[in-house]
C-alpha cells in the first residue's frame, strides 16, 4: 500500500526582495526524518545567504508522538546570538516549539510561514518552498531583534499613582508569573503547542 508524504508547505519573505537572498532555495526538497537545517552555512538544507543568519539558525525537526501513525514536527532555535519568534513565542538557544497546522515564524529580518499537510509515511517527508514578494506577517508591535536587551524601568514619577484617565497604567505589560503562560522547553525536554500570538501578529 502506498504510504503518503507530509508536505511542509513553506512561504518566504524578505525586505530586501532581491533574488540572490533565494537564489539556492528548491521548489521541492524531500528529506528524511533527520533535522532540516535553515541557516546561511553550506550544511544548510535550506541555505539563504544572509549576513544577520547563524549558519545553522533553526531546524525543523520531525517525530512520532507515542502511539500516532503521523509525523510531527518541532522547530529548535540554534543560534546562540540571534532570536527565533515562532507563533507569539520568542525562543532563545536550544529552546524549541511543536508546530501546529498553521505556524508563522520570524528571524534575522526573514519571515516564513509553514503549513504541516500530514501523510502516512514515517520514513520522509516534503518541503515545498514559494516565495512572496508581500509580508507574509504583520507584527507593528512585536519587532524581531538579534540582539538580547533588558531595558531598565524607569522609577515611577511623584505621584504618578495618580493616572490620567485613558493611561494604561504600564508600560511592559503584566507581570508573569510561573503559571501564567507555557514557556518553550530547552534541549531534549518536553515540547510545548505554539501559544496562540496577541493581535499584532496576524497574517496579513
């Protein structure tokens, strides 16, 4: 009986829009059930040559939940100096999300969409690759950075419990604690579902 591919459908886009930033990308790329490696090195399966990208920035890994018949796929962030935003999450080195059906995913100034198609076969799986000359994400609130920064707050002024009507009365949202939110699981630890992203990261 003939067994069925997943078909990971993936759709890029990048600012600059200019056709050596995906000059090597295949429009079709079947890989066995190691990790997909994206960066800018010559190990990369999916290689896009950009100065900001580690040469293994993150891969695409597939597994076998216990008792399914299907593949199931994690995205792992490996770069240890730039972020990974994967369906509201940010990840840091070595951290990583189980995708969804639907996943949006920013890096380096690159967006990237990936739609999970599942089939039956356990032994491979398919990308396909499009590339689109329109954001893919809008994210006016929620700007990727390479750069770690913890912004100091600054002291409360005299008499600022006093708000203005209208103030939103914080400036970094919330405080979170332990429960409030899953948080991406590190190395070879248990994975998390993506958390569905606030309103400023749509598909556009």
């Amino acid at each position: 009986m003939e067994r069925h591919l997943t078909v990971l459908r993936v759709s890029l886009h990048h600012p600059t829009r200019g056709p050596a930033v995906f000059a090597t990308v295949p429009l079709r790329l079947q890989h066995d059930t190691s990790p997909l490696l994206v960066g800018r090195g010559l190990d990369a399966h999916l290689r896009l040559p950009l100065p900001r990208l580690s040469r293994q920035h993150l891969s695409l890994e597939p597994y076998r939940e216990k008792g399914s018949e299907v593949l199931a796929f994690n995205l792992k962030a490996l770069s240890r100096r730039g972020q990974v935003w994967v369906n509201g999450l940010t990840l840091r080195f070595l951290e990583q999300v189980s995708l969804g059906t639907v996943n949006k995913v920013v890096f380096s100034g690159l967006q990237m969409v990936v739609c999970v198609e599942g089939g039956t076969s356990l032994e491979a799986f398919v990308c396909c690759f499009q590339v689109s000359p329109s954001p893919l994400i809008c994210r006016p609130q929620a700007e990727e950075t390479d750069e770690w920064e913890d912004i100091p707050e600054e002291p409360p002024a005299p008499g600022s419990e006093q708000l203005a009507p209208g103030h939103l009365g914080f400036l970094h949202g919330p405080a979170q604690t332990g429960d409030s939110s899953p948080q991406p699981s590190v190395g070879g630890g248990p994975e998390i579902q993506p958390q569905r992203e606030p309103t400023d990261g749509m598909l556009c």
